[in-house]
C-alpha cells in the first residue's frame, strides 16, 4: 500500500485547522477557570464572534477590523455574564446557560441577512521552500495568519500563568478568594479581566470559523465547539501545555468524521456527527474516574461566589 505523503501533510494540516477554534476558545476558558469563574457561555460567546466577524468582513472587507471586531463582541457579552456573576452574584452554571441560549438567539437574528452570502477565504501565507517540504512544511508553513495567532496566544497563555507575576495573582484569587482579597488584590476586578479576556478568545474562535474554516455564515456554525473547549479545559487538568494535545484529538476525530463521509463507508451521516461528541462523553467519563487529580489540578475557588468583607 502507497501512501501519498502529500495527501498525509494535507490531513495533518487540516487537523490543526480544525483545532484552532477549539485552542482559542480553550484558553479563554482555562484563564476564566484559573481566576475561579465557571462561565458555560462559551458556545454563546463563540456564535457572537463568528456572526460579528463575518458581519465586519462583508461590510470593511478588513481582515483586522473583523477580528478585533469579533474579539470586542466577545467581551462586550462576557462583560455581561460578569457583572451578574461578580456584582449581582448570581450562580455561575445557571448565568452561563442563559449567556449560551442568549447568544445563540442574538446571532441568529442578526445573522438574517449575512445567510447564503460568502466571503474570500483567507489565503494561507506561502514561505518559498519551507512551505513545499513533504509533510512538514503543509503543517507548520502552510497556514492563514490566524493560525499562527492561535498557536502564538497558547504559548503566551502558557507563559503568563507559570512565568509572571500577574499569572500568580491570578491563580491565587481562583484557589483562595477570600486570602487574596485580605493580602489586598482587587478579586472581583481580576475576575472581571479573567472574564473578559475569555470572551475575546471565543469571539476569535468563533470569527475563525466564519472567516477562514468555513468562509460564510450559518445559523448555529459553532457546532457545539464552546461545550468541547469547555471539557478539553478539564481534559488538560487546566495547564495550557496540554491544550494543543487535546485540541489536535478532537480536530483529528472531526477530520476524520469528514473523510469517513466523503469515503462512503455506509454509516449514516448523523452517526458520524456524533463523533467528536461521543469522544468528549468518553474522555469525560474516564478522567472523572481520577476525582483526586481533579481536586489537585482544579481552582480551588472554581464557581463558588464571593463577597468582600468591607
């Protein structure tokens, strides 16, 4: 059997792209998470970035004012999960359902007029020689910019929280509130940033599907993708070095529900949509197995409410 080693880099290619939403959205949530705040928003948030993005970019034809356009939407609407969530003091798990079903209703409004339309895609950038090497430089040279991006904000997030002061504030509001706040650190402020900084990534993941993955709009694009960062979150035992592994897991079950389709292999096409889905049900199940290591790895003060003492 001959195996095409262009055919081999094009899949592994295609596997990164598809972990890109997954890799923005996740670190979003790990930093939320980090500073103790469980926000479930985050399918809602990601639909908002896509719908505004590809709004923006039909509108500007601007790459950059999307983008940013995008990441503003997420934050303006993961503010408001904030502000119920750290001023009203509202439970987290209920807010962040709203926050989903809000976001979800909100871009298909919008979105109305943005249905059938289609946009450029966004071309990959092109690195004379390192770009046509067999299989690696289809995976390492051959990507759009936002790519790049994704990787570069996984290293940074990595860097934050283990290399620099402010990433140990903000681990140490999220496993002792109250101790933090007594030391002096503004917690509800840093949370507000946590939060905020959350919604901007899923906003990008959510414009890269709109503006490169799938270059048009669809109501519901997002696919469920805010419910599987929210699970590779707790699959990486909250550490940003574990992301891209399981980013690359989930993108390669989906590439691989894809090819199975284009293939013909028989199996019904809803059975082969479940896949990524079936994936996380089963890593779920298999990492809550080990509860100890969860209570080791997880925030302390992950979801529970918190009130200064004046």
């Amino acid at each position: 059997m001959i195996i095409d080693i262009n055919f081999v880099g094009l899949i592994l290619a295609s596997i990164m792209a598809s972990a890109v939403p997954l890799i923005l959205a996740s670190c979003g949530e790990l930093i939320t998470e980090r500073s103790g705040v469980l926000n479930l928003g985050v399918e809602g948030m990601m639909i908002i970035g896509a719908i505004s993005g590809f709004a923006l970019m039909t509108v500007t034809g601007s790459l950059i004012v999307a983008v940013f356009g995008a990441m503003l939407a997420g934050v303006l609407i993961s503010t408001i999960f904030a502000f119920l969530t750290q001023t009203l003091i509202t439970n987290h798990v209920a807010t962040g359902l709203a926050l989903t079903i809000f976001g979800t209703g909100l871009s298909a409004l919008f979105g109305l007029e943005y249905v059938g339309k289609t946009i450029e895609q966004i071309e990959p950038i092109y690195i004379p020689l390192l770009t046509d090497l067999p299989i690696v430089g289809r995976i390492l040279f051959g990507h759009d910019p936002l790519i790049y991006l994704a990787i570069g904000i996984l290293g940074l997030t990595a860097w934050f929280l283990r290399r620099t002061r402010a990433g140990m504030v903000l681990r140490a509001v999220g496993d002792s509130d109250y101790s933090a706040h007594a030391i002096g650190y503004p917690v509800i402020a840093i949370r507000y940033a946590a939060v905020a900084f959350g919604g901007a990534m899923a906003g990008l993941g959510g414009a890269y599907l709109s503006l490169a993955y799938t270059p048009l709009w669809a109501e519901n694009m997002s696919a469920g993708r805010g419910w599987i960062a929210l699970a590779l979150v707790v699959f990486a035992s909250w550490r940003p070095s574990r992301v891209l592994l399981g980013a690359m897991l989930f993108g390669g079950i989906t590439i691989l529900q894809l090819n199975a389709q284009a293939a013909g292999l028989g199996i019904p096409a809803s059975y082969m949509s479940m896949l990524p889905y079936i994936a996380t049900i089963v890593v779920l199940v298999l990492i809550s197995r080990d509860s100890t290591r969860i209570r080791l790895n997880a925030p302390a003060c992950l979801g529970r409410a918190f009130r200064a003492e004046r």
